[in-house]
C-alpha cells in the first residue's frame, strides 16, 4: 500500500496555509510583517527543491514544490508592490490609535 496519498494531504495543507497571506495582500494591499528576505530565501528554496523534485521525479515533491514556488513568488511579487501600504489593521487604527504618528515610525522601521 502506497502511502503517497499522505504527501499529497500535506501538500493541500501547504495549499491552505499560504492563501490567508496571499488573500490578505490582495484585499488589503498591505505587505506590514512580511519580510522580503525571508520570501526571496524560501522562494530561492521552492526553486531549487523544485529542480531536485523534477529529476526524481516524485510526484507529491514535484506538485507541492511547483505550489510553493507560485505562492512564494506571488506574495513576493506582492509584497513588493504594496510594500508602502499599511492598512488600518497593521497601523492600529482598530485599537483607536492615532496612525498619523505612525508615519515616522515606518520610515525609521525601513532604513
């Protein structure tokens, strides 16, 4: 009995775990707490990983690599565009701060 099925369950949880970050980055517009670097080292990985993947030829490395990349570089890619965006969320406008001194902090935050 092949226990393969196991990999692909634990691909589909990769699956789910990205989406909350891509989603939030798409309706938000806000890349607050992510770190390029991190995302270009784990994006750099998905790649190679991947490369590794395809010349084995396993079958759940291959898809849950191709996944990992396309989500690793989307948030990337989106992080990038958004990177000066904060939404009210992150600049704690729910918790009745006021975010117009806020301004001064995230300069200082990105040198």
């Amino acid at each position: 009995m092949s226990l393969e099925w196991l990999g692909f369950a634990g691909t589909s949880l990769v699956v789910f775990a990205y989406l909350p970050q891509i989603a939030h980055l798409i309706k938000a517009k806000c890349a607050a707490g992510v770190s390029l670097s991190a995302y270009l080292v784990w994006t750099s990985s998905a790649l190679l990983l991947l490369v590794y993947a395809l010349t084995t030829g396993d079958s759940v490395f291959i898809t849950l690599q191709g996944y990992q990349l396309l989500a690793l570089g989307l948030i990337f890619v989106l992080s990038l565009k958004h990177r000066d965006h904060r939404c009210d969320e992150h600049c704690g406008a729910q918790d009745g701060v006021d975010t117009s001194q806020l301004t001064g902090t995230v300069e200082l935050a990105r040198r």
